[in-house]
C-alpha cells in the first residue's frame, strides 16, 4: 500500500490525534520530499499570538517521518524508527498558514539499505523548513532519525 496524503491523515487521527486536533495534515508526499502544512488557529497558538513551537515541531517531524515511513514499507521488512534528536531554529513569528517541507527522502534509502545488510541500527539527519504564505522562513528543524532491522522473535 503506498502511503498518500489522505492515508497520512488519517493515520493522524488515530494515531496522533493532538496533531490532527491542531491542524496538522500532509499535503504532498513522493519518493523524495514531504509537505505539511498547518494553520496557526486558537488552539495552535501560544501567549504571543504565533503558533507554538510544539505544533511547529509535530508538522515538521512528520514532514521527515512520513519519508522513513514510506521506505520502510518500500523495503518489505519489519523496521523500527525512532528520532534519536533533534535542533530547532525560530526566525520568525508563525502565524498564517505554515508549510513544512522535507526534501531528504534519498537519505533514506542508505540507512534502509545497511540496516537491512549489516543487521546494525543506522542514524541519518533530515531537514524540515517551514515558510509562510508569503515564503518566508518561520523555522528550521532537524532530527536525527534512527533504523534498525528488527530482530526475529524467538
């Protein structure tokens, strides 16, 4: 099953209902780049009448997730994922619509690939960039995923 936008949100619903409750859907997804957009709203917003950073984070994280995610599944095996760490920069207040993009999906496919050769768990950085309407940054996000090859249970 390849994973689309609408099959993205719905795993929100379920899964990660605070996301989905704040706004957060995928808007484009492929092989090698993620969007996410979200709305600053009443219930997304902080004190200071901008989206609160944790909001910006879940859209931004799922922008990268939803890349290792679908190779994951490309690969036909059972693999784990976990961010390991992450780095965050704010350069501007976020208000408006905000869209979150990812373009690291080719960096993926390596750590899928060694993982799956060696058995070893891999960790690759991937970027998140979210702009304004107006294309203008509001925050740079990184994580540190990692993968690993999980083990046959016995």
């Amino acid at each position: 099953m390849k994973l689309s936008p609408s099959k993205l949100n719905s795993f929100l619903t379920l899964k990660l209902p605070s996301a989905w409750l704040c706004g957060v859907r995928v808007k484009h997804i492929d092989q090698t780049e993620c969007e996410v957009g979200v709305t600053h709203r009443w219930i997304n917003q902080n004190p200071f009448n901008s989206m609160y950073f944790a909001v910006q984070a879940m859209a931004a994280e799922l922008s990268t997730g939803a890349l290792v995610m679908g190779k994951i599944q490309d690969s036909n095996k059972k693999i784990s994922m976990l961010v390991a760490q992450n780095k965050s920069t704010f350069t501007k207040k976020a208000t408006g619509k905000i869209k979150f993009t990812c373009y690291d999906g080719n960096k993926v496919n390596e750590a899928i690939k060694k993982t799956i050769a060696t058995g070893e768990g891999q960790t690759f950085w991937m970027k998140s960039v979210g702009v304004n309407e107006d294309g203008i940054e509001v925050s740079v996000f990184e994580f540190q995923w990692t993968v690993k090859v999980k083990s046959p249970k016995s």
